[in-house]
C-alpha cells in the first residue's frame, strides 16, 4: 500500500516511520510511505503556506492553492485516491475506519495546521476528513502517524505472526483479556494455572471470558455492537448475577 502525507513539517514523521514495525514493512515492499513538503508547493520567494483568516478573529489558516498544488503533483492524474484532510472535525478514528483504509491501494493525507485550513479545501480538494479523538491537537501530523500504523499493521504480511491483529483488542469488538510471560512466579504473583496446563480448548474459554470480563467492567459499550454466542452471553449474565450478589451482600 502507498501513503502519501502532505506536511508542513515531514521531520516530525520521519523518525516514528523509521523504526520497528513500519520501518520493516517498508523495507519489505509492504507499505510504501512518502512524505511531501507543505511550502515545496507554495509560490512565491517566502513559500508562504498560511494566512490570518478573513473577517478576523486571530490565528492562521493555510491558504489553498499550495494544497491543491501537493495534491494534484502528487496524484499525477491517479484516480480514486482517497484524500483525507487529518482535522478535529472530522469522523472519529476506529478500528473500522482503519479496516476500510487499509482496503485501498493508496490514501493521499493532509495534516492541517493553525487554526485550521482553507474550507474551499474541504469543499473540493478532500475526499474524507479524519479525527482520532475529542481533543485538539496543535496539527494533524500525530494524527496521521496514528492513521499509517493502525492502518499499516492491517496490511497482509505486516506483522509477523499469522493473524496477530485478529485477536486484538477492538478487532473483536472486544478488549483483550491478560497476558503473561516468564517467570511463572514473579514474587508472590503466580501466572494463573490454566495457562501453564497446556490445554488448548480450556486456554481459549478462559482467554474468551477474560475479554468478555474486561469489556464488560471497562468499557461495557462495546458489548452492545460486539458479535457474541449464546455461550459469551450466559457468561455476562454470570457476571452480573456476580456482581448483583456482591451488592446484596454489601
Ligand atoms: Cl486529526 N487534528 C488536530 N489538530 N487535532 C485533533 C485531531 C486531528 N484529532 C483529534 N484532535
């Protein structure tokens, strides 16, 4: 897959993309990232990228033609590329924006900056427009680091072993349940005695209800749109009769 990322500042990228997992998935033909320079497109001797907006009000917005100017050089006329503008006003980023995107051959990303961008930019230039969260962020670059991993570690062949995102937590619609690892005692703490008993079967039930457990004390939400059996569902009501009787007994 192929990413193409205009900023005003590519250095901030850089070193996120050049390390572990996305630095092999690109060195493998994985996933081919390239960053493009705001100011490289804007005209003039100053390459001035921003503007106070009119009608007042302070702050700076980046003006359009040097956004238009990135992305039509960096399209090239190739059609049906996403252009997605990185902004807080965007649709919220979820593990099922980061499946859709991972479907395309190539996304175009803009990474906003100041006090926002050009509308005329929104209007005709973008083709989608992307938030990872009800915070605001002093540019969309951290954003789109954000957007390139979820989205890269769903690419075929990205991670090393055979389905690790499948079990993630949100890929089932579910939080993950507890890991561990050696030593089998860490101080007074045992790892619990199923996953040391070798038993596939029982290990998955366990693994199972430990996720259901945790989203349900966590984030109980999810369990409304997770896909669940009859089985996850007597496990909750368990749970709940658990819960129910604690407070009985208070
Ligand atoms: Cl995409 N950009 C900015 N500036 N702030 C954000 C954001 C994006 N997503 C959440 N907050």
């Amino acid at each position: 897959m192929r990413i193409d990322i205009v900023t005003l500042f590519p250095e901030m990228l850089s070193g996120y993309l050049g390390h572990s997992i996305l630095q092999r998935a690109q060195a493998a033909d994985l996933l081919d990232v390239r960053l493009h320079n705001l100011r490289d497109y804007a005209a003039g001797k100053h390459h001035v990228t921003d503007e106070p907006p009119f009608g007042g009000g302070g702050g700076m917005v980046l003006k359009p033609e040097p956004l238009f100017a990135a992305v039509a050089a960096v399209l090239a006329g190739a059609a049906d590329v996403p252009v997605v503008l990185l902004t807080p006003q965007g649709r919220l980023f979820s593990q099922p924006v980061a499946a859709e995107l991972a479907a395309q051959s190539r996304l175009l990303l803009l990474c906003g900056r100041y006090e926002g961008v050009d509308e005329r930019v929104r209007q005709y230039l973008v083709t989608d427009e992307i938030s990872i969260g009800d915070y605001v962020l002093t540019g969309g670059e951290l954003a789109a680091l954000v957007v390139v991993d979820a989205v890269a570690r769903l690419l075929p062949g990205v991670l090393g072993a055979e389905g690790a995102a499948e079990t993630d937590s949100h890929a089932t619609g579910l939080l993950e349940g507890p890991h561990y690892t050696r030593p089998g005692q860490f101080r007074t703490w045992p790892v619990p005695e199923i996953l040391r008993s070798g038993h596939a079967a029982n290990i998955a039930r366990w693994r199972r209800q430990q996720a259901l457990r945790r989203t349900w004390q966590r984030r109980p939400e999810l369990l409304l749109t997770a896909p669940l059996t009859d089985e996850d569902r007597y496990y909750l009501a368990i749970l709940a009769e658990e819960r129910a009787g604690a407070l009985r007994g208070r």
